[in-house]
C-alpha cells in the first residue's frame, strides 16, 4: 500500500483556480458553498453504474483482441453501437500500419527433444532440417571462413542487436538462426521491424545454447530442425472509436473539448480484462451518465486501436487533427487498466511528470470525494502520450504497482475489483464535470488557489 502525502489543512474549503493549458476554463469550484459542488458531484456519482462497467468488461474479455484481428473489428462494433444506443452518432475511424502476425507454430527439435524456443518478432515462417555452425556474437567477423550454405547458425547474445544478428547469418548463407541468451531466463525479443532478407530465427535459453556448444565441441554433428509456421508481415487495417457530445447550449459554448480515451485492443493470448477492457468499458458507462447532463463543453470519447503495437490510434488520431482543432482540447483523460484487484492504488502520469490541467482537476475531485488527492508522477507507454506532445494537458489514470496478471492469459474477469472501477469513475467523471458543467449554474465568486505541487506526492512508485 503506497502512503500518500497530503499537507493541507481545511481541504474541503479550499478551490483550485489556476489551470495549466490552453487558456482553459477554470472549473467551477466554489469555496464559500461546499455543498453547492457536492451537489454537482453527486449528479454523477448517483448515475455511475460500476455493474454496467463490470459486465462490458465481462463480454470484451471473452478473447483476445488483437490490433487489426477480426475479434477486435467485433469489438470496434460492440463499442460504435453501445455508443449509438446512448443516443449518441459514433464514428469509427480506420488507420493502416505495417504489423506482424505471430507464429501460430514455433519448434527446434534436436534429435527427439524439443528445446522450446522463443520466436523473435517479425521472424518469418520456415522449415529447416540442417547442421548447426557456431557463429560466435554474429558480428560480421565471426563469418570469416565460415561455410553456412544450407546450414543454421547457432549465436549468442550481445553487442549488436537481434536483427543485425540474422542478417550477418543470412547474408552468410545461413537458413536459419538460433540465438541464446547470456544470462538467465528466456528471451522475449524483436528483430526490430520486417525484412525480406530475414530467415527464420528463435531463441533459447543460455543452458540450452552452451549444451549445444559442448555437442559440437565434443566433434558431434549437431542437426536441428526449426519449424516456424504463421507468421507474417503486412500491411493491417486497425480502427478508432470516436462519439461526441456537444455543449448543450451553442449560445454558451466555450469551443473547448475533453477527451475521454481508452484503448480496446489486447496483446497476443490475454483477454485482456484489465488491459484494457476495464478503461474501454468505464469511457462507454462515462459516455452513458454523460449524455444528458448540461455541458458548456464539448465531451469527446474515444476508443483506439493498436495501442499495445505503439500508441498507433491514438498517434493517427492526434496526428491528423486540424491545428484548429487541435488547440480545442483542454484535456485528454485516458484509462487504462483501471479496475484490477491485484494491483496497487490509483495513480496519475503525465508525459512530463508536471502538474497540469488533468492533475488538477483530478486531485481536486479525488481530494472531494476521499480525503486525499490522487498523486501524479512522469510516465508513458499509453494513449495519453501523443496528447502530451502535442502541448495538450493529458494524464492516463492506471493503478501502480502493476497486478502479476498483466500481459498474461490470467488477465480475466475474475480479477477485476468492481469497488476500484466505482471509485475511478467517480473521480474521473467527478472531475470532467466540474469543468464541463456551464459555469452560470452557480455563484461567480471563487477563491482562486493553486495547492503548491509539493504538497502531493506519491512514494515508494514502482
């Protein structure tokens, strides 16, 4: 359990009314009248359903989703029509990217022993029965004299990538590669991109490799079979999910925009109940409660796809916005894994590790609601990220430290916490409503305070 830092006196009393980003609003908090915004808060809290979220999650999780598979097109569909059910028009977005299909079938057999080996990415398909040659580190000067026609090059680890590793090998004449580590445990690597002069490539475990050594200095000819079958380069077609709401009086709109984002897409084997249904399901509940309370803003929830190959949605999405449109949005709330049991408290990360507009807002609303206020640090690897490099106020909300399950075929339904998923709910939706609700609602009067950065802050982040 992290131990949060909170260094105020009165909290309740107090109101934030300097944001960072964009000329943004200053939400609506009123420090004469603490029930006037306990008030607003409840009109979200009250409609918050974290059932409905739990059983989103539940239907999403039943396979994987992989970037451009046919289980996440299904999943796209799910979210375009659950948003259209809402009442709102949703638009699904398509973006290509060059992506790879993992094997469906890897083998290194020597003699009748499978040695279990590890596929790099982008390695092609391919069956070869043939001599294994030691090829030292793969360095170019490790070919010099070296017969590898019709052979399989046998290397280890180090200096130079994985990639260069198989293209001095291949361009030796190797037909194929095996690779093992120099410490413990097994390799989960990439060749770093396709390559037509690629051959098939696995790694093995640094016992595994030196036994192979001993074979061959012992003068034994060491034949192996390497059997790599399914994987494949390619142009894939992905798609966004994108739904609106407008300002619900035009006569008041501030021309502003909140981004509310998830990612739908899983990794390879995990059902991804965690990561990330449980964000995808909370901006589709966030959409429902949403939908008909009055806004002087702009609400626009967005699921991306290929978020687990790069941040390619959120990237294609940001990148082909208009500069005008663009300068719009105030602020990019984006979920991801937010409901496991397993995994430590809530936090924020911002791209900088900087306070900003999201921050605010959030630690405001959690300090409401809870007593404390959500902590921040530095930290990407999620859809908030190109946000952030745009200049836009951006923090994705996730819980830290990470639960065991993640990335694994473990990350399922019955690992979700349906008293996590309320609890994000209502602070995100909390705080999204404070600057959205129109402004002429309640008193003008606020007191204007910024809580000093130093008097939050999280330890022991993992």
């Amino acid at each position: 359990m992290k131990k949060f830092v909170l260094a105020l006196t009165a909290a309740s009393t107090l109101a934030f009314g300097t944001f960072a980003g964009q000329g943004a609003a200053q939400p609506a908090e009123h420090s004469q009248n603490p029930g006037f915004q306990a008030a607003f808060d409840q009109r979200i809290i009250n409609q918050i359903d974290a059932e409905n979220i739990y059983d989103t999650i539940d239907y999403l999780q039943q396979t994987p989703r992989v970037a451009a598979s046919e289980e996440e097109y299904a999943a796209v569909q799910f979210i375009k029509e659950t948003f259209e059910e809402f009442g709102y028009e949703a638009e699904v977005q398509p973006f290509e990217f060059f992506g790879y299909t993992s094997p469906h079938t890897v083998e290194l057999f020597v003699g009748a022993t499978d040695l279990d080996p590890r596929p790099f990415t982008y390695t092609p398909s391919g069956e070869v029965t043939a001599p294994l040659v030691n090829a030292g580190l793969g360095l170019p000067a490790d070919f010099d004299g070296l017969d590898l026609s019709g052979k399989i090059a046998l290397i280890q680890r180090g200096e130079i990538s994985f990639g260069d590793k198989v293209l001095n090998a291949a361009g030796a004449g190797a037909e194929g590669v095996i690779i093992y580590n120099n410490g413990e445990g097994v390799i989960n690597g990439t060749l770093g991109g396709a390559n037509d002069n690629y051959v098939p490539a696995v790694s093995i475990t640094r016992a595994q490799g030196e036994e192979l050594l001993a074979q061959m200095d012992g003068n034994e000819d060491v034949t192996v079979s390497l059997t790599i079958l399914g994987a494949e380069s390619g142009l894939r077609t992905s798609h966004n999910v994108i739904a609106s709401k407008e300002a619900t009086n035009r006569n008041k709109d501030t021309g502003k925009v909140i981004t509310i984002t998830s990612h739908h897409d899983s990794v390879p084997g995990a059902p991804g109940a965690n990561d990330n249904a449980s964000g995808t399901a909370m901006v589709l509940e966030l959409a429902r409660v949403m939908k008909n309370v009055p806004t002087d803003t702009e609400l626009r929830f967005i699921t991306f796809g290929a978020e687990e190959l790069g941040l390619i949605g959120s990237r294609y999405y940001v990148n082909n916005l208009p500069e005008e449109e663009l300068d719009r949005i105030a602020a990019n709330f984006n979920l991801d894994m937010v409901g496991s049991r397993d995994a430590g408290d809530l936090v924020m990360r911002t791209v900088d590790g900087q306070s900003n507009l999201v921050t605010e807002l959030t630690q405001a609303s959690s300090l409401r609601l809870n007593g404390e206020a959500t902590p921040y640090a530095r930290g990407g690897s999620s859809d908030h990220v190109p946000f952030g490099e745009a200049g836009i106020p951006a923090a994705l909300f996730i819980h830290s430290p990470l639960e065991p399950w993640y990335h694994t075929p473990e990350d399922t339904i019955d690992k979700i916490s349906i008293e996590k998923l309320q609890d994000v709910a209502q602070i995100v939706g909390t705080a999204v409503y404070n600057y959205a609700r129109f402004d002429s609602q309640g008193p003008k009067e606020r007191e204007q305070k910024k809580v000093a950065e130093e008097m939050y802050f999280e330890q022991n982040i993992k």
